[in-house]
C-alpha cells in the first residue's frame, strides 16, 4: 500500500515572473480580450474582401497584381520574426537580458523590413494607377493589407518602447508583463499574415 504523500515536499514549478504578481497577470488576461476584439475586426476586413474579391470592373486582375516574389519575402522576414520574439521570451524566462534585447531588437529589424517590402509594394502599384478606388477588389485589398501592415508598424513603435524601457529598468514584473504581451500581439499579427498570404495572395494566383 502506498504511503501518503506530503504535499509540502512536492516541488512546484517557479511562476514567471509576468506571472508573479496578481496585477500584472490580470493584465495579460485582459490583453487576451483585446486581441478577441482585433481578431473580430480582421474577421470582418476578410468577409469585405470575399464579397468584393471578384468586382474587378475595369480594374486589374489578382494574377496581374500579385507577385510571388515580395509576398515570399513578406512572409519570410514576418514567420522569422515569430521564431526571434519566441526566442526573446525565452530568454527572459532565463533571466538573460542582454540575450533577450538581443533577440527583440532582431525581431524590430524583421518587421521593419516586412512594412518597408510592403509600403515598396504599395508605392510601385499606385505609380501604375492601382489604387484602392479602381474596383472593390482593390478596396478589400488595399484595407485589409494595409490594416495588418499599420498594425505591425505599431508593434515596432512599440518594441523600440519596451528597448528603452528595459534598458532603463532591467527585468521586473512589469517590464517582462509587457514584453509578454507584445510577443502575444506579435504572433496573433503573424497569424493573420498566414491567412492573407493563404485567402488573398495564393488563392488570387491560382483562381
């Protein structure tokens, strides 16, 4: 018959420290619904544009105006800097910080390279005359891409934040409840960009 076991001598796994404190974790939790929130705002940019993909009027085709190349690219720097803002909380779950400034200044640099592919794309459709007024095809487009890309250009404003701000104050219950959750917001900015590449890009090419 097996003893009884004290629960005491039962070793239970550290908090993280954005976890350490009660305020700071009934943030994040409240950052989970804002990130509900924005979803449901995409979901509805994505239903515009299903309903608006195929009025072309006088207006280029998708095959016409899509091009595999910067998409490539887009996709590329975006899904790495998933994988360099991961590595980042890792690191601050090791209590590295330099390592970790290290990592999110990469992930800074990714996305600063993803919204400056994007705003050259945007740049060489308008000098052709693609703009967002020529059919609602190009409506849907231009609102729902250039919503994404406006939410990552806000990301990066606010990484270069969270760099001053660790750099002046080090790893404490806030600083590290903020970096958390800007990895969150992060991430849910490289799902979405899976979805476009997939519904807008891909599909446009094919159909």
């Amino acid at each position: 018959m097996s003893l009884p076991v004290d629960p005491k001598v039962i070793p239970k796994p550290p908090v993280p420290l954005e976890f350490s404190v009660k305020a700071e974790s009934i943030k994040i939790t409240g950052f989970w619904m804002f990130l509900v929130s924005d979803m449901l705002i995409f979901a509805s940019l994505f239903s515009v544009f299903a309903v608006f993909r195929s009025r072309i009027m006088a207006g280029p085709t998708p095959n016409q105006i899509f091009h595999y190349g910067s998409t490539l690219l887009e996709t590329l720097l975006l899904l790495t800097s998933s994988f360099t803002v991961g590595m980042a909380i890792f690191a601050m779950r090791k209590s590295h910080a330099k390592v970790m400034m290290a990592w999110l200044v990469l992930t800074l640099v990714l996305g600063a390279g993803f919204v400056a592919t994007e705003i050259h794309e945007f740049v060489t459709d308008v000098q052709h005359g693609i703009t967002w007024h020529v059919s609602g095809f190009l409506s849907g487009f231009f609102v729902l891409v250039g919503t994404h890309g406006a939410h990552v250009s806000f990301g990066i404003a606010w990484a270069v934040t969270l760099l001053f701000q660790l750099s002046r104050r080090g790893l404490t219950p806030v600083t590290s409840r903020k970096l958390y959750t800007f990895s969150l917001y992060w991430h849910f900015l490289d799902i979405v960009w899976v979805f476009i590449f997939t519904f807008v890009y891909l599909f446009g090419k094919i159909t």
